[in-house]
C-alpha cells in the first residue's frame, strides 16, 4: 500500500516541475502567448504548493485571480497589440535572455550556498499562528475592513492598463492602416480612370 508521505513528495516533485518548466517557457520563449502559457502552468504549481501546506484559501486565489484574472489580461493585452508588440531586435532579446538566465543562475547558487551553510545549525522552530489565520472569513473581514482602500487601488490599476492596451493598440493599429488604405486607393485609381473616360 502506498504511504501518504510518498503520495506528497510524488505531488511536490509535480508541482516543482511545473513551476520550473513553467518559468523557464516564460522567461525564454519568444512568442509571448507561449510566454504567458508557461505563466499559467508556474502559477498552477504554486497553488498546487499552497493546497501540500493546507492553504486552501491561496490556492484558490492563486487560481482564481492570477490564473483566472491576470493572465487572462496579459493575454488580451498582447491580442490587442498584435504581433507587432514583440518585435524587437535579435541582439536585445539575447541580452535580455543571457541576463536573466545569469542572474537566476546567481540566486540559484547563492540560496544553495545558505542552505549548506544553515544544513548543521538547528532551525528555530516559527509560533503557533492564531485561531482562524488564512481562513475566508479572516480574510474576507480584513480584506473588506481595513484593507478595502488597497483592494480598490488594485482595480483601478487593472483598468488603466486594460485602458493603456487599448491606446496603444488604437495608435499602431491607425499607423498601420493608413498606408494600405492608400494602397489600396492607388490600386483602384486606374480603374477610376478609365471609367472616366467611358463615360466621357
């Protein structure tokens, strides 16, 4: 019979897989809706985390909000964009790709070189948190209560980047659209031509 222990180390090998392979797809793959979809399967695992250590409330919220919410914004920023919102040159994104893999590389290294530092000193164990901490209801009153001003500061700064999108996509879109109208004009300029002259 399999043993509840191997069961959770099974699903945190899982879910550890999923946020590495998701943040490495985010970070290096040029097309940003593949950017944004190795978002998504990072953010799946974290929640899958939050579920190992009971927090049902974050996982949902994980999944909800930022899974359910944000990466849905991203990805209607980026078609409101189009494809013109990643073209850059080859030379910035190598920079952009070699720098951000060095600098991962470097906190990978320097968290690794605490962790055998700490390895044979004794942990000091965290207090027991208070009756009802991360429960909807705690939450729901906190987040409601006091902090009601921060969740409507949140709001308004997904509609002024939802707004900020539109701008953006309404300029590149008219840049674009008025020289083929004026293709598409001087294409049909002889036919006007002729029909002129017929009628004449």
């Amino acid at each position: 019979m399999i043993e509840l222990a191997n069961i959770e180390v099974v699903f945190f090998a899982i879910c550890t897989l999923f946020v590495l392979l998701g943040g490495v797809v985010a970070v290096a793959a040029k097309n940003p809706i593949r950017g944004a979809m190795g978002l998504l399967v990072t953010i799946l695992g974290i929640a899958g985390m939050y579920l190992m250590l009971s927090a049902e409330l974050l996982a949902a919220v994980q999944v909800v909000v930022y899974a359910g919410a944000v990466v849905i914004l991203f990805l209607f920023v980026i078609m409101l964009l189009g494809p013109a919102a990643s073209e850059t040159s080859d030379a910035r994104g190598a920079i952009s790709r070699y720098f951000g893999a060095g600098a991962f590389a470097l906190g990978a290294v320097g968290a690794l070189w605490v962790i055998m530092r700490m390895g044979g000193q004794v942990l000091t164990q965290l207090p027991a948190p208070p009756a009802g901490m991360g429960t909807i209801e705690v939450v729901g009153r906190e987040l409601f209560s006091k902090q009601v001003v921060n969740f409507q500061i949140s709001g308004v700064l997904l509609l002024i980047a939802v707004i900020g999108a539109m701008a953006i996509a309404k300029g590149r879109s008219g840049e674009g659209r008025v020289p083929e109208v004026g293709k598409l004009r001087a294409s049909f300029s002889p036919l006007a031509d002729t029909t002129k002259e017929a009628k004449r």
